[in-house]
C-alpha cells in the first residue's frame, strides 16, 4: 500500500512539475494578448470613438430632412459613422422592393448580427479575465512543492528560486486579469452605446421609408 502511495505521489509531482513551463509560457502569452489589447483599445477611441457621438444628433436630423431613399444612402456614405454601421444601414436601404415587415425582419436581423460581432469580441477580454487568475493560482502552487522539499533539506537557494516563480506568476495572472476586466468594462458600455445608436439609426431610417413610400 504505502509502495503505491509513493507510486502516485511521485506521478503527480512529475505531472506537476511537467506544468510548470507550460503555464508560465501562456501567461507570458495572456500578458501579450492584454498589452495588445490596450493598444488596440486606445487606437478604437482616438480613431473612431471620440467622434461618434457628434455623428448621432446630426445623422438623424439629416435623416428626418431627406426626401427620398437616395439622399438617405448618400447621407449614411458620407457620415462619419463605424464603418460596419454604415455596412449595417446600407444593407437595409438597398433593398427598396421589400415590404416594411420584411424590412423590419431584416433590420432585427442585422442588429443581431451585430450584437453576435461585439459579443465575439468581449469574449477574449471575458476569457483571459477568468483563465489568467487560475493560471496564475497554478504557477503559485507548482513551484512550492521543490520549495518545501528544498526547506525540509535546508536548501534555501532552491527555496528561494521556488517562491520568487510562485510570487511572479501569480502577478503576471493578476496583471492579465486585471487589464482585461478594465478593457472588458470599457469596451462593454461602447458597444452598449454603438448597439443603441445603430437601433435608432435604423429606426429612423424605417421611418423615413414608411413617410416616402
């Protein structure tokens, strides 16, 4: 019995200590992906976010002063909107031939489709937010069992090297989780705002091709 006590426990420190490299690559890889992300984010405000809300108030007094469905696509080309909600908008003007309940189907459908894009999106915040703490919780709890093995023995160097690994990955797991919960937070009220604006939008435009039809 106690042969194969010694048999497993001897498995699951090899098992473990086999983790060790691999967990400390990924949070080198997540602490990538995060410092990416900033750069990423701030480059979405400076180019695109600081000015769309000045575009919303002017967009829809155009719309209300178009008469007819030509203006509304040339005012949709020419705004200074994201480009996938002037992608979003275009689709809904040219298909002139529709009814308006097929219409409204296709504008709830492309609404969606959106809302599945942005979802897509804050999901890689959302899963390095949850994955970079249990990794960093890993990479604490790998390296202390050589660091009490060495303790017993009176090795403090390996102690030493043992419980500085414990302590930088689990600040690199925080670090990662941290900077993706901040750009999930972020991000997650822009595309609230960007959904908002692009349901109005098509209302507008719904109504407009209701007044000219």
């Amino acid at each position: 019995m106690e042969n194969s006590m010694n048999f497993f426990s001897k498995m699951m420190r090899v098992i473990a200590s086999s983790m060790e490299i691999p967990v400390v690559i990924l949070l080198l890889v997540l602490i990538a992906i995060s410092v990416f992300m900033i750069g990423w984010l701030a480059t979405e405000f400076f180019t695109e976010r600081r000015h769309l809300n000045e575009e919303l108030p002017k967009m829809i007094d155009e719309l209300n002063e178009t008469e007819n469905t030509g203006e509304v696509e040339w005012s949709v080309i020419k705004s200074g909107l994201l480009k996938r909600q002037r992608e979003a908008l275009l689709e809904l003007i040219k298909h002139p031939d529709i009814t308006p309940l097929m219409r409204e189907s296709l504008a709830v459908r492309l609404i969606q489709e959106e809302q599945s894009f942005y979802d897509r999106r804050l999901k890689i915040s959302d899963v390095i937010a949850k994955i970079a703490p249990m990794l960093g919780l890993l990479g604490t709890l790998i390296p202390l069992g050589p660091g009490i093995i060495a303790l017993g023995q009176g090795d403090t160097i390996t102690l030493s090297s043992s419980l500085l690994t414990a302590f930088d990955t689990t600040i690199m797991g925080l670090i990662a989780a941290a900077i993706a919960v901040v750009i999930s937070t972020i991000r997650g009220r822009w595309y609230t705002d960007y959904m908002s604006m692009l349901e109005t939008l098509m209302e507008c435009i719904l109504e407009v091709e209701k007044k000219h039809a």
